[in-house]
C-alpha cells in the first residue's frame, strides 16, 4: 500500500467523514463557529417563538469530524478524500466515496464537477485521470478497467448508459435488478463498458451525466431527481509472476439526491412523489448506518430499498468508506444543516477492516498444477534411474494393464504362478481392484447356483420368513431352521449328491472371462487410434477481389492515357520548331492548355463547375437550416413563456396526476416538432452535400496536379531538350497551385472550432482527454437534442420531469463566404 493509505491507519478501524461548506455571500458567521483545529464544528441556534413558551429545542450543537473544507477548490477536496482510495484500489482495496447533505448543497457538483471548465472539474474526473497515470507508471501490473452507471429514481434501477447504440437492444432485453453470490452484490442487466484510456472514461461519464433525471424547485435550478452511483472495476494481475492472482476492486461514487423540506421546496404533483421517494431511501439509508454503528445488531436492514441492498458490499466491512458531508451554511438553511452533520457523526460509527480483494484464475491454476505434476514425475524418473529401477512409471494404468494385472491375480489364485509381480504404487492398486472385482463376481455366481438349487430366505426379510412359514417350512421368526437337536446342532440328514457345488460351473466362468478379454484386447484403445485416419484439408483457391481488379484497370487507363498524351507531345514537338529563346512559364502554361493539355484543362474546368454548384448547394441549404433552427428557437421560447405562466398560476392536474396544458401549448409543441422533422431531414441532406463537395474538391486537386505534371514535361521537351536538372518546377515557382486556405464551403465553425481548441491545448497536454470526451459528447447528443423534446433513453411514466442536457451543443451553423 502506498505511503498515504498506509499513513491512515488510525482512522483505518472506521468510516471517515468530511464537510464541504458551499460557498455563499450570506454565510452565517453569528450561529456557526469553525474551530482552528479544522476539524470542529459548533452550532448557536436560536428558539423558534412560533412553537411557544414551552420549547425544549436544542439550541446549541458540536461536530467534531476528520476534517472541515470551508471554501475549498474542487482539487483540495480530491486531495483530502479521495486521493489515497484511489491509489488503494490499484492495489486491490475496495472504495466507496459518498456525497450527503440537502437539496442544493453541491453534491451533484463536488462529485462530477463543471463539465464547461476544467480546473472546476470533480472528484470522478480526477479519480479518472490519476487512475491512469497510476497504471502508466506501472509497467509490470496489466490492468483493466470497467466503468458502469447506474441511477435509481423512485424506488427503479435505470441504466445511464443505455443510450450508447451498442447498449439500447440489451438494455431493453435485460431489465435491472438486484442479485447476490459469493463474489457480493451486482446488479442484472447493468453493462460495464471496457475503457483503453482516460477520454474513453469520460466520454461515458459525460454520456450518463446528460441522461439524468432532473427538476426545478425553489432551492435548486437543476435539482437531482434520483440516486446515482458511477462504478469502476479494477482487476490487475501481475506481467512478471506468471501465477493464477489477480486482484480485483471496486470504486463507487455515489451521488445521494438531496434530502428536501416540502415547506421549503414546494413541490407539487410528480416532483412531490420524487421528494417522498428520496426522503424515505435516505431514511432507510440511515437505519442501516445506525444497525452497523451498533454492534449488538444481528441484523441490518439492507433489503429495504434498492440503494441500501445495492451499497451492501460498500458500506463498512472490508471496504474504505469516506463521506463527504455538503452543507449550505445560511441561517435559513441551520436545521438543515445540523441534521446533515448528525447522520454524517453516525457515519463516523461505522467499522472498516479493509482487505485485499485476490481471486484466482481456475483455468491458470489448472495449467500450473498440470506442469507442477509434470516436473515430479520426471523428478521422480530420474530418482528411479539413479537406483536402477526403470520398470517403474507413474502414469494411470491403461485398460491393457488392468487386464494383464486380472489375469496374473487369476492365475495365482488357481496356483499356476507363484506370485504376482508388483513395482510401483499404481500396480498394488490394481491387484487390489481385480481381488475385489474377482471376489464380488465369485459371489454373486455362488449365489445364483444356490438359488437355483435351493430356496434362499432373507433372515432379514421380515415377509420372507411369513410366506415360508405358511409353506410349511419349519422356520422361527428369527430365520433358523426348526427340527431335533442331536450332540451337534440340528439333525437335518445327509445331504443328496445332487445338492452339492459342481465346480464346472467356476471353471466355464473363467473360460468365458478369458475369451472377454481376448475381446477387449483385439478392440483395445491402442489399435483403435491406429485405425483412425488424420482428417483431410481442403483448399480454397484465393480470388483477387473486385477492389484490385478496379485498381488495376485504373491503372492501366491512365498509363494507356500518359502514354498517349507522351506521344502527341513527341509528335507535335517535333513538327514545331523551337524559339532560340524558350517562353516564360505563364505563357508556355497557356499554349499548353490551348493544344497538348486541352483535355485535361477541359475533365478540370467540367470539375471546377460541378465543384462551385455543390458549394452553392451547400450555402443554400445551410441558410435554410439556420432560419428553421432560429424558428425551433423561437418556438421553444413560445413554449417556455406558456410553461412559466402555467406554473404561476398552478398546475392543473387530472386523475392520474398528469399535469394538464392548455389548447396554445399543444399546438405549439406540434408545430416544434414539425420544425424538428425538417430540420433533421435538411440536416441528413447537408452532410450528404458536403460530402460530396468534398469528393469534388479532391478531384479538381488531383486534375490541377495530373496537369501541372504534363506541363513541366512538356515544358522540359520542347524548349529544355528533355533537360530538366535547372528547370525548377511550376509548383515551386507557384504556377497553377491552388490556394492552401481551407475553403468555409468544406470546414464550417464547429471544425474551426474544434481545430483552434487542439491548438491551444498543446499548452496543458493534461486537459486534451476532458475537453474531448467533451466535444464528442456533444456531437453525439447534439442530433438528438435538435430532433427530441425528450429523452428516449430510458422509459418514463407521464408527468416526469424533463431531462436537461448541461453541455448544451452549437446553436446556428454559421456560413462563411
């Protein structure tokens, strides 16, 4: 364990706890006291008048926890919580990091920071990015990483990331749910995404931050309508040790939904239902603090709801448990505030043993093991060797020697050899098992010519003996024959000649033995393999594919082309005489154009004109879809302005609690999503346009290139004598080179954006994998943003709230001329 994990061990026996105030103007200095020690905390409060002259309010407090961030960066507060987990979990330790308090206290913001700003970014983030540094300076530990996503929103597990395309068919498929083993809780159905490095984490991270489920209540804009716990596996095995052991964690960063007074929030219809949701896990999230805090408890209540049975396995026990308690440090946010703390001094009374997760590979064991055995037998061959014992082998018997060691057992027991012959360990095993296997079949051939003879009762057959009795053989109850007794026992009279053992019946049992295994040796393993024939491969001629065979002819066609336009040059330089004094280039270019090269000047100004209607194509359509974005713009402020006044004047609510909008916003939500229907059809159509604007740039290069080319060799043999080491050529004196600016028509802002931004992150390397994921996440939910007023990634019951995307994408597509 790294120095700092090692360096906790005095507070290694419990759950660790810190407080993060939020930063405010209004910070009540007269009824909180922070104490120099950092780490003590003491309430004033004063009597509320309005619960009467009879009030037994307690009205001062005093917290003492590991430590206090008061105005705290986002980098300090990783520092203190968070940096030594991490570390921890490289090493195989299991971590659960939690952020409590109530509704509008930063929570959401200390765990996954402002996404717009990097130095703002929060503890998963830098969790990410110090993971993978870690694992770089590791060389000689392979190491794999998973990431998962889960939410929980009113009492129903969803997957975040189920909006990924490899994701939405299995997502539907499976749905969640809760399940144990012996390895610890999991939930069915969940996905856990492989990530190579530090921008494919985030790029999940930030796909699952805009599928959250969030609302608008008096306290906070952008309140969290649910739990949500961001998961990362870690399993790490050993490049240098070539064992079966690996090590395997896990980090979860749960973001707690805020705990809310109705009185405060005033919620109504469905966000009130979300509030009593969240209120009562937490309340059951808290009875399962109190049950491990008090060791007298036999039971703790996991099972009570999905977040407690899903943080079974990461809440005390072996695993390091660290919360962050987020409090609003205002006067009218005191209650608030104290009761936050009180849950966070019960956290405090948690136990943690922490303990290296190692598992190990049944199928590499299998294989050590195997090579294990290999080295003792030839230890032992060689030991064997050295005194002159080289019979011996330490193999399993095969079926041939099994049979040979029966045989030799028969022959000794009908005297025909005076011992058997045994070296090893293996062999005595099998006369022992051929003893057996002889005596049983010897019984049971004794028995069945006795019952063939005689009649046979079970002494112990109670129904046996009944039914002989009532033959009238004279028998007891206890099975013993009945009759006069002499000197000796019972006189029951000499016995007939016909009743003794005829000893044939042994013999032909063993000549029929031996003719079986006569049998078995001619159909033995051995010959059968021999008899068995190596499977035949068949070849499959190999084809050359329809792409070469395309190159190919290209080819062909344009050496068939430069060797026809070499000899008309050949021709006409040779019937027109040369000047003393070779023309200038420019000139020289022009009368190419006119006569030798009139053909390829004629396939490029055909290009130029297909290239200049495809750009103005393009310019058209992209006034269009600006003017129809600035109408969805429109719209939607139409749309907003009827959604504020409706929540002025309160919402009117049907039977089934859906919140019922007037005849205007229903046409208006029509006529946006007719504008989206367009806009996405017209948008569909312009990256088909600028691709093939692209394609046409590409060819008027190629024509200009091929051109040019001629030129100088044309140049060369008509006035140079085919000399051309002087004669610079035309693109390094910048005859017919294009302008190397890079055209509006092909690059629009968003690419010029995102060109000038890699630029400038040459200065701090560090922050390319964040501002990418970023970007990307951005271009991915940027279609969807623009053609759905809802989130479709996961299903929700009517009357939830909207889902807002944070990263909000590009608002015009701005055309340049």
């Amino acid at each position: 364990m790294s120095a700092n994990t090692a360096g906790h061990g005095k507070n290694g026996s419990r759950a660790t706890v810190w407080v993060r105030t939020k930063p405010t103007a209004n910070f009540a200095q007269d009824m909180i006291n922070l104490q120099p020690d950092g780490k003590t905390i003491n309430f004033h409060c004063y009597r509320d008048p309005k619960k009467g002259i009879v009030n037994n309010q307690i009205v001062d407090w005093s917290f003492k926890v590991d430590g206090v961030l008061h105005n705290a960066n986002q980098e300090k507060v990783f520092e203190a919580v968070a940096a030594d987990v991490i570390k921890a979990a490289l090493d195989g330790y299991n971590g659960t990091i939690m952020c409590y308090g109530q509704t509008g206290a930063g929570k959401t913001f200390t765990m996954t920071g402002a996404t717009e700003n990097y130095k703002h970014r929060g503890l998963i983030p830098r969790a990410l990015s110090q993971l993978f540094r870690d694992i770089d300076s590791r060389p000689d530990y392979a190491t794999n990483l998973r990431v998962s996503y889960i939410e929980i929103y009113n009492e129903m597990m969803y997957d975040l990331l189920a909006t990924l395309p490899e994701s939405v068919k299995a997502a539907q498929m499976n749905p969640l749910s809760i399940a144990e083993d012996e390895q610890g809780v999991y939930v069915k159905g969940l996905q856990s995404h492989l990530v190579q490095n530090e921008e494919e984490a985030l790029n999940l991270l930030f796909e699952g931050e805009t599928n959250r489920a969030i609302a608008t209540h008096t306290l906070n804009k952008q309140s969290s309508r649910s739990h949500c716990i961001f998961t990362i596996i870690i399993e790490s095995r050993s490049r240098v040790e070539s064992n079966a052991k690996y090590t395997l964690s896990k980090l979860n960063f749960v973001d707690l939904a805020g705990s809310e007074r109705l009185g405060k929030t005033q919620s109504e219809g469905k966000t009130k239902e979300e509030a009593l949701h969240i209120n009562k896990s937490l309340s059951f999230l808290e009875q399962v603090v109190l049950a491990l805090a008090d060791k007298r408890r036999e039971h703790v209540p996991f099972r009570q709801s999905k977040l407690t049975h899903f943080l079974k396995d990461s809440i005390g026990g072996s695993c390091y448990t660290r919360l962050i308690a987020n409090v609003w440090g205002e006067a009218a946010q005191i209650e608030e505030t104290v009761s936050t703390l009180r849950f966070a001094t019960r956290m405090m009374s948690v136990s943690v043993e922490p303990a290296v997760n190692i598992h190990y590979n049944p199928s590499i064991m299998v294989k050590n093991l195997e090579k294990e055995l290999i080295l003792l037998k030839r230890e032992l061959a060689m030991h064997d060797t050295l005194v002159n014992r080289t019979q011996i082998t330490y193999d399993p018997l095969t079926e041939q020697q099994r049979y040979e060691i029966r045989q030799q057992v028969r022959q000794y027991l009908e005297g025909r050899i005076p011992e058997i012959d045994v070296v090893n360990l293996r062999q005595i095993q099998g006369v022992f098992e051929a003893f057996k296997d002889i005596s049983n079949q010897m019984s049971k051939e004794i028995e069945e010519s006795l019952r063939a003879r005689y009649t046979v009762i079970d002494k112990t057959d109670p129904v046996a003996i009944a039914t002989a009795q009532q033959a009238g053989i004279p028998i007891n109850d206890a099975g013993e024959l009945v009759g006069e007794t002499d000197s000796s026992g019972f006189g029951v009279g000499p016995a007939g000649p016909g009743s003794k053992l005829v000893p044939s019946s042994i013999i032909n049992a063993k000549k029929n033995e031996q003719r079986k295994g006569k049998a078995r040796e001619r159909t033995s393993p051995a010959m059968m393999k021999q008899q068995i024939s190596a499977p035949q491969v068949s070849k499959v001629p190999t084809t050359e594919t329809p792409t070469a065979q395309t190159q190919l002819a290209d080819k062909e066609e344009r050496r068939d082309e430069s060797e026809f336009l070499s000899t008309a040059s050949q021709s006409k330089a040779q019937t027109t005489p040369r000047p003393s004094t070779p023309p200038g280039k420019v000139e020289a270019f022009e009368e190419f154009k006119r006569n030798e090269g009139s053909e390829i000047n004629g396939i490029l100004a055909e290009n130029k004109e297909i290239l200049s209607a495809k750009k103005l194509a393009y310019a058209s359509l992209a006034k269009e879809i600006n003017s129809t974005k600035e109408e969805m713009d429109r719209s939607l402020a139409r749309l907003t302005k009827l959604k504020e006044e409706r929540e002025a004047e309160g919402n009117a609510l049907n039977e089934d609690g859906d919140i019922i909008i007037s005849e205007t916003e229903y046409l208006e939500i029509n006529r946006l999503k007719d504008l989206k229907t367009v806009y996405k059809t017209n948008f569909e159509e312009l990256k088909a346009i600028k691709s093939e604007v692209q394609y046409c740039q590409r060819l008027v290069d190629q024509c200009r290139q091929r051109l040019i080319q001629e030129f100088d060799s044309w140049y060369a043999r008509s006035y140079l004598n085919g000399f051309q080491e002087d004669n610079p050529s035309s693109v390094t004196t910048g005859l017919g080179v294009r302008n190397q600016k890079v055209d509006p028509m092909v690059e629009d802002e968003q690419e010029q954006f995102d060109r000038l931004q890699m630029a400038l992150l040459m200065e701090n390397p560090d922050s390319a994998p964040f501002y990418n994921a970023q970007t990307r996440t951005k271009q991915r939910k940027i279609y969807q943003s623009a053609t759905n007023q809802y989130q479709t990634g996961v299903k929700r019951v009517p009357g939830t709230p909207t889902r807002i995307i944070r990263n909000q994408p590009p608002t015009v597509l701005e055309v340049l001329y």
